[in-house]
C-alpha cells in the first residue's frame, strides 16, 4: 500500500530547522505574547489540579474519621 509518509519519510534535523525558521518568521512578533498566554494556562491548569487533589484528601479524611470513632 503507497502512503505519502512512506514514500518520503520522516523529516530530517534539517527540514525541522527550516520548518522553525519560516514559523519565526511568520509568527516572530506574536510569539512572547502567545508563550506568555501558555504559561498563564498552565499555571491555571496546575491550580485546578491541586484544588481538586485537595479537595479529595479532604473527602477521605471526612471519610475516615467516622470509623475511627465508631471502632473507638
């Protein structure tokens, strides 16, 4: 069977550097802004994450203090 990705391969070390060169210079100017936007997500993300690992620690916790008291 005849696939395009086949036929030509994976692109090379060079091919990737040129593909980064003309997304630099197409998206040069926008690029801290569109970094800076990423990392704002991601630090958002990490907030969202924690909240919810503390707010199931809090649930088992609630969880487990019944039972201790009713072994008790």
């Amino acid at each position: 069977m005849f696939t395009l990705l086949g036929y030509f391969g994976m692109p090379g070390p060079l091919e990737l550097m040129i593909v980064g060169l003309v997304v630099l210079l197409l998206f040069g100017n926008r690029l801290p802004s569109v970094m800076r936007s990423m990392g704002r997500g991601i630090v958002e993300f990490k907030k969202g994450i924690q909240g919810i690992e503390d707010e199931v620690e809090e649930a088992v916790k609630d969880t487990k203090k019944p039972e201790q008291s009713v072994k008790e």
